[in-house]
C-alpha cells in the first residue's frame, strides 16, 4: 500500500539523500573498502614471496647436501615401493619412491634431526609420469605444494594450513570452485598420510 508523504517532506528525504553529507559518507565507505582490499592483497602477495623464498632455499640448500652430504645436515629418507619393477596386475609398470629431506629442530629437547624441510613423490606408471612436493616452513607446516602431472602443472600455496592461491598452468585460479576444493582437500589427505610416514621412520 503506498501511503503519500505529507506535502514537502518527499523533497526534504530527496535533498538529505542527495546532500554533500550523503555524499562524503558513501564515498568514504568505498574507499575504506577499497583500502581493505588492496592491504589484505598486499599481505597475500607477502606470503607468497616469503614462501618462494623459503622454498629457494631449501632447494639451494638440498642441492649443496647431495654434492657434499658427508659436510650436510640435511638427512634424506627413500621409501621405493615395488624397487624391482615387477609388473602390477592391470597397471604394468608401477614404481613409486617417496623422498623425505629433513634436518635438526630444536636441539635441546631433541638431539637427533627430525624436522621436515620437503617430501619429493616420483611415481613412474606404464602411461605416465607423476611428480608432485611439498614444502614446510620451520613449524612442519606445509606451505607449498607442486603437482606435475597429465601435462598440467598446479601450485598451491598454503598459510596456517589453508589454502590462499591455487594456480594450474601459471593462472590464479578462484579457491571457491569444484576442481580447486576437491584438489585441495586430496593434498591435505595425502600430507597427513606422507607426515605419518616419516614420523614412524624416525622410529629406526
């Protein structure tokens, strides 16, 4: 039901709505609001480098223990599954090998290295090769995964143990869709699966 206005009080609601006041206040949300996106951006991009960084780093760092490993204190540990290359019923060839780079962590409470720096999965099939990382940052949490596989190539990079950039093929892809959530949740269920693994060989 419209109900009329009493008689100048629609022009007095068309001046307030329109008036310099109005004006300032909508136009100050928007660029609040747009500052808030452009530092949470920033703080994102920071992230990203950081890891970068760290992963530069590591991969220098592993690079110089497999050159020199008597000088290194960085400690390698290989799981090779089906090493003899025997032929799997309906696949052929099936060879995966799991690598665990790992170092010293805090050396008070613990005297012998045992914190994760990079795991390495090279799975060689009858029709394909798969490679695939995972990076940790000094607290064992991982911070980048890399996925090379069917001639598609995904990063993912990780924060607290989210996700907060999904790239495939060198394009940032949203982390809202289908593919990305359901890739993204496979990574999280294999890193539990890798990180117990390497927990249980320090038990040698």
């Amino acid at each position: 039901m419209h109900i009329p206005l009493p008689l100048g009080e629609g022009r007095v609601l068309d001046e307030v709505e329109n008036s310099p006041i109005m004006t300032r206040t909508f136009t100050t949300t928007i660029f609040v609001l747009l500052l808030f996106a452009a530092g949470a951006s920033a703080q994102s991009g920071r992230r990203i480098q950081a890891i970068d960084t760290l992963r530069t780093t590591i991969d220098q760092d592993i690079a110089k223990s497999e050159a020199e490993p008597e000088y290194s204190n960085i400690y390698l540990t290989e799981l090779a599954v089906n090493k003899n290359n025997g032929s799997y019923p309906a696949v052929g060839i099936y060879r995966p090998v799991v690598k665990f780079y790992y170092t010293y962590g805090d050396r008070e409470k613990e005297p012998y290295p045992n914190r994760l720096l990079k795991i390495v999965v090279a799975v060689a099939r009858s029709d394909r090769q798969e490679y695939s990382e995972f990076v940790f940052n000094e607290s064992e949490q991982m911070v980048f995964y890399l996925d090379k596989r069917d001639d598609v190539e995904r990063r993912v990079y990780f924060a607290a143990g989210r996700p907060i950039r999904f790239e495939q093929d060198g394009r940032v892809l949203s982390l809202k869709g289908r593919s990305p959530t359901a890739i993204v949740a496979a990574i999280l269920k294999d890193n539990v699966k890798f990180l117990s693994i390497f927990r249980r060989s320090l038990a040698f």
